[in-house]
C-alpha cells in the first residue's frame, strides 16, 4: 500500500519501522535471555531488512512530501 504512493503515505512508514524494529527488538531481548533457541530468532533478518528499508524510504521520500502538500495548497 505504501508502495504505491510513497510521499502521499508516508506517515505511515512511522508506525513501520516501529513495529519491524519492536519485533527484532522483542527477538533479540529472548534470545539473550536464554528464552529462545537460535533457530528462532531467524525471522529477524527480513525484519531487520524491511525496518531498514523503511527508515531508507522515510528519509528519501522527505522533499517529496514537502512538494506534495505544496502542491495540495
């Protein structure tokens, strides 16, 4: 969703890299407690991937947003 209209939707990459980085944050906080076995803590690679990727998104998408509501005004 965000995909298609990135400067539009931008707001919502926040709530994005908070959750995916809550969740290897979650991740990472068990494993180091000796709660959960390494295996398990593999779903942190794409989540690590996807909250970086949105941090990338949110600081590109900066000039556009501004030229967005511009434009709106």
């Amino acid at each position: 969703m965000i995909g298609s209209n990135p400067a539009r939707l931008r707001p919502l990459m926040i709530p994005a890299i908070l959750e995916k980085l809550g969740y290897v944050g979650t991740l990472i906080v068990m494993y180091l407690g000796a709660r959960i076995p390494a295996a398990d803590t593999q779903p942190v690679v794409p989540d690590l991937l996807l909250g970086v990727l949105f941090i990338v998104a949110f600081v590109r998408t900066r000039n556009a947003s501004w030229k967005a509501r511009l434009a709106a005004n």
